[in-house]
C-alpha cells in the first residue's frame, strides 16, 4: 500500500518505518528540511533502540521515502497519517494547529480519494475539526472528492517503542466508514499476529481510548507512590505489598512500581488534557486531579529526604545523580522527575555532577554550560567526592556496581534511591545508608 506519514516525530517516523519494514511503500514529510537532511542520509533525529537500522534497511529497500514537499506527500499516499506535534497550550489543551494545518494541506492538494488517519494523541472530537478542515478546503476548491477520517492511536513506550509497532497487545481503530474500516484492516494484517488485535470502534471511543489507557497507568503509578510514603511511615514495605497485590489477575504486576514520579511525553500531558476535557464537559476526574497532584509531589520526594538529613541550606553541598532521562532507554528529559530534583537543589545552593548513558546531550542542551552542574563520562565519575548519591533513573548499569568502589568515592556510604533498584537489607549490611521508597 502506498502510505504518506506527516510528522518525522516519534510517533510518525517509528509508524512509517515500521510500515515501511512489512513491504509498504511510505513517504515521510515533515517541514523542517534538516531533520529530513538527516533521514535521507540514514541517521535519525531521536534516540529509539532499533529504529536507526530499519530506516537506513527499508531506505535502501527503496521502500521509506522522505521529503519536505507537501504538494508530494498529499498525492503519494491513499493513507495519510498525522503523527505531527500536539504540544499542550497554556491551560494545558493539547494545541491541534499542527493536526489542523496537515487536514487543509490534504484538503488543498488532493486529487483522489484519501483516508487521513489521526494518529497523534488529539482530544476527543478531534476527528471532527479534521473533517471539517479538509471539507472546508475542498469546498474553496469547489471539488467533490471523497474522504475518510480515522483515529488510529499509537501505545508505543519509548525505548520499546519498534517492538510495541510491530508486535501490538491492540490496534485500536475508530472510523466513519466501512472503507475506511477495510482499509486499515488490510494495512494492519501483518501486525495481527494468532489473534484479533484490531479494535474497531467508532471514532470518539477510539480518541478516548488513548487517554484512558494512560489515565489510567498514571494513576496506578501515583496511587502506589502514595502508599509507599504511607508504608514507609508504618514501617511496611511497599515491594511486599506490591507482590501481595499483583497476583490477583484483576490487578496484575505491571506498572505498581513506586518511584520518584512518572514523567515523558505522555503521563502528564494526556492527564492533563483528560482533565482539562472534563472541565469542558462539566464532569470533575476527582481521581485525575489526584493523581497529578500525587505525581507532581512524588517528584520532590528525594528531595525531602535529602532535606530531612541536610537541612535546606545546601550551599557548598555537592550531590550525584545517576540518570536523568525520565526513563530508561531513552534521551528524552520532558516532564523528567531529574529536573524537578536539579532546580530544587540548585536553588538550595547545592551542585549535581550527573551521569546518564544516554540524555547528556539532550541535559547540555537544556541546562547549558553552569557551575553547578557538572556532566560527567560515567557513573562512578559523578561520585567522587559527593555528599551523598540520588538515583533517578533505572538504568540497567546502575542496578549492579561495585559498592567498594562506590563507598570509597563517596564522602559518606549515602544513598537516596528512587528507583529501588536494591535491597535494603545486603545494602545495610555494607555499611551504607540507604534511602529507597516506601521501604524500610
Ligand atoms: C507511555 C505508555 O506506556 C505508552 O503506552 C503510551 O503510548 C505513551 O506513554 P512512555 O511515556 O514511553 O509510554 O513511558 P512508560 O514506560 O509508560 O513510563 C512512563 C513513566 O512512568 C516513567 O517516568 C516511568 O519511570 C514511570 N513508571 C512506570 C513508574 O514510576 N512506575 C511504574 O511502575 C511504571
């Protein structure tokens, strides 16, 4: 099938590539000429395991095309993706000027049929302001070429993101037509895998979809970072309680570990956005409120357990921090809890020298150069002569050092631990103070 994909994002080049990957032929836009320098040559604008050699693969396949032409893209493909940016406005609504813009280039330039699939995260109703976009622009034209509106959205994780596409739990699928339903069955078979993965459901159901999905995540996330400050206080251990609950089936293992806060691209926009729809609707998400109000406290808490033990005059003070992406497995720093641990240090007068494997490009780029921060080449660089260590993100090379050489480095056998990445017995044992989350 031919497919044109607009948006070189996350979303849009890990969807084009890996439709590319099963046999399609698909062309890539986006409107910034050096990303597409950069594609064309075969390197990628973001950091995803794997993603760089299916582009350059499927590229010289012949089958991943890229371009800044618009006039091109709208004619080459009878599917047409939006996967463009939705950054959230002021008051926290997603800004759909980007989605918007990409309906009435299609609506502009089109000639035959097409089925323009939303695939970015869009409030709902936004399939609506599409059609009516592209309906608007073909009006002006005076021309009566028919089209299809759809919602396709994505659950990619980053870092996992090329096997979430290509081996998907659900192909969520909202249309207005049994063409449109038809074609994106045929573009999704060879996804399907032993069983029906589709999900075909109308369009507003499936816009919803997406944001439960993460609502919903969000809140089993802030719901046991709440009661990990509460076992702490009891002197239970949330790791217990964490397997004591996850064997019931309704509830499950996944996404019950407590940390120092959820962050990225998603968890806080989408609550928010879900939120904000709410309001709109008049229907209050009480629990959404909560969970965002937990999260953005969850952030700091590393912090005040630092407090707890310095005092808030931290001048002079030096601290490690081992990861700074939000998660592992990715450069990405939105929304990442390191950030809100940096500022609120940096303005207790103390300075971070921090290591990550992978977001220290992305850090420079944010921070620039400071004194009070200091980007070093590995883990137990950042160590050397530091107060204490604050562990953000659980990257695999963090989980086993070696602890002499960790304690040697130390000025004192601290450690305030937001991912729990070890046991708080064997780490008494070797002599350290450790602070993990919501166990003793
Ligand atoms: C998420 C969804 O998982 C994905 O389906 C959706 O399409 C986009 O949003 P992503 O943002 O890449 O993906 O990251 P995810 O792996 O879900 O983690 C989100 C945040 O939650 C991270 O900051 C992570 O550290 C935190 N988290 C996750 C926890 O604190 N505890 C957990 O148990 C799981």
């Amino acid at each position: 099938m031919k497919i044109t994909v607009i948006g070189t994002g996350y979303v849009g080049l890990v969807t084009g590539t890996c439709l590319a990957e099963v046999g399609n032929d698909v062309l890539c836009l986006d409107l910034d000429p050096k990303k597409i320098e950069t594609l064309k040559a075969g390197g990628i604008p973001i950091y995803e395991p794997g993603l760089e050699d299916m582009v350059q693969r499927n590229v010289a396949a012949g089958r991943l095309h890229f371009t800044t032409d618009i006039e091109e893209s709208v004619a080459f493909g009878q599917i047409q993706f939006i996967a463009v940016g939705t950054p959230p406005d002021e008051d926290g609504s997603a800004d759909l000027q980007y989605v918007v813009a990409a309906a009435r280039n299609i609506g502009r330039h089109m000639d035959d049929y097409k089925l323009v699939v939303d695939k970015s995260t869009v409030p709902v109703g936004t399939a609506d302001k599409v059609r009516a976009a592209l309906a608007e622009e073909l009006a002006r034209r005076g021309a009566a070429i028919e089209f299809n509106v759809a919602s396709n959205p994505e659950f990619l994780k980053e870092g996992a993101a090329v096997e979430d596409f290509m081996k998907p739990d659900r192909i969520v699928i909202g249309t207005d037509s049994e063409r449109a339903t038809q074609l994106l069955r045929q573009l999704y078979a060879p996804f399907q895998r032993n069983h029906e993965r589709l999900r075909v459901m109308d369009v507003r159901s499936a816009e919803l979809t997406k944001y439960a999905a993460n609502a919903m995540l969000a809140t089993r996330i802030s719901f046991m970072n709440e009661l990990a400050v509460l076992a702490e206080k009891l002197g239970a251990d949330i790791e217990q309680v964490r397997h004591g609950i996850g064997s019931d089936p309704r509830i499950g293992y996944d996404f019950l570990y407590a940390g120092c806060g959820y962050g990225g691209s998603c968890f806080p926009k989408d609550v928010q956005a879900l939120r904000r729809t709410g309001q709109e609707n008049g229907v209050p998400l009480r629990v959404l409120d909560a969970v965002e109000e937990a999260n953005d406290a969850q952030k700091q808490i590393l912090v005040n357990k630092l407090v707890a033990r310095f005092g808030n005059d931290l001048e002079g003070r030096r601290f490690a921090m081992w990861g700074l992406a939000f998660k592992p497995n990715t450069d990405d720093m939105r929304e990442a809890p390191s950030r809100t641990m940096l500022d609120a240090l940096w303005a207790m007068g103390a300075s971070v020298s921090a290591y990550d494997p992978a977001a220290m490009d992305e850090t420079r780029r944010i921070y620039g150069e400071r004194a009070d921060l200091q980007l070093v080449d590995s883990p137990m660089d950042a160590l050397k002569g530091a107060d204490a260590l604050l562990i953000v993100t659980e990257w695999k090379v963090f989980r086993s050092p070696n602890f002499d050489t960790l304690k040697s480095l130390l000025k004192a056998p601290l450690i305030f631990d937001g991912r729990n990445l070890y046991e708080p017995r064997a780490m008494r044992e070797m002599g350290f103070d450790y602070f993990p989350i919501g166990r003793p």
